[in-house]
C-alpha cells in the first residue's frame, strides 16, 4: 500500500531542529533532527489524536527528517549515512520507529530503511507539546531523545538546539507527548 495519507497531529506547528554529536572510536559526528513541533491541547494522544495501528508523521505536515553523515545505530537498527524520515506507529501495545529512505509527507512502506522497537515508560505530569531532544547520560550507550515536554526550557522551545556531547558521554533519543515517553539508544556504527 503506497502513498498512504500521513497522521498528523495539529497543524499549528512550528519547525524546529535539534542536533547531537555521537562519538565514535575515531570520529565525531553531527545528528540533527527536524521537526514540527505541535501540541495536544487537551486531547489524548495515543488512540485519540494519534490513532493506533496507522503510521503517524511524529509531527504535523513534513515529515521529521534524521541526518547523520556516517552510518548509525538506532537501537539494534544499523542505518546507512544520510537522510531519512521518521514515522512513529503506535499499537495498544507499543510504539515502533520507521526509518523511511521516501522524506516526502505521505508515508510508503516500500521505502522503510528499517523498523524498531521504542522503549516506552509514563510521565508524572502531561507533556503538551511534542518535544525531539537528544539525551546526554554519561557512561551510557548512545541514546537519540524526543520528548513533548511542557516544562522544558525556553532555549528548548527554539528553532534550533545543539548539545554537545564529550567522550563517554551516551545519547538516546526520547519522543514524549501526552502521558508518554518513548526513548531509543543512538551511537556510530
């Protein structure tokens, strides 16, 4: 089934890019992700505004966009260096992330790089807006974060965020929205 129609959240969105350095044995590279912010107001996310089983855009119009220059691990997923759009499918049992090669609106499972499970845990208080962050822990593997977060700082809320990440630092990447936080270590191959 290609060309299907993309979930999208709202369409009161803002574009904002978030970007991480991985390090590796040898290198350090720049990952950035785009997207578009948008919020829930007070409607619930999975199962309401975001309905299971249908691939959503993990925003609102274009399609979150991944970019890493060198090969990359999102999970146990190996992902080629380049670009890729981000799909979230939400089930009443988890949240699966699509790597799709195919960066235009409209999702085709023909062009999916890779599928991979997402961690998931709740939040104490409601996230109302969708939040893509990149979560540094120190002597932890590589984690890539995206994360709706209402409480977040205000540079948070910018059009672009860099953290820079030392030796030994870990990333992992956490989407939060809504009740729920969903997270998936992020390293170099």
């Amino acid at each position: 089934m290609t060309g299907v129609a993309p979930v999208h959240a709202q369409d009161t969105a803002k574009r904002v890019t978030v970007s991480t350095y991985l390090v590796g044995a040898k290198e350090t590279v720049l990952m950035s992700i785009a997207y578009n912010r948008t919020t829930a107001l007070s409607r619930e996310v999975l199962g309401d505004l975001v309905p299971f089983n249908k691939p959503w855009i993990t925003g609102s119009g274009d399609a979150t966009e991944l970019s890493c220059p060198r090969a990359f691990m999102l999970g146990d997923l190996q992902v080629p260096a380049g670009t890729y759009a981000l799909w979230t499918l939400p089930t009443p049992t988890g949240v699966t992330l699509i790597v799709s090669r195919d960066r235009s609106s409209h999702y085709d499972p023909l062009a999916d790089a890779g599928r991979v499970a997402l961690v998931t845990d709740t939040v104490s208080e409601r996230v109302g807006a969708l939040m893509i962050a990149f979560h540094s822990v120190r002597r932890a593997p590589d984690t890539l974060t995206v994360q709706y977060d209402v409480g977040q700082s205000a540079a948070m809320h910018g059009e672009h965020l860099t953290m820079g990440v030392g030796t030994g630092t870990a990333q992992t990447l956490v989407i939060a929205w809504g009740k729920f936080r969903w997270a998936i270590p992020v390293r170099l191959q």
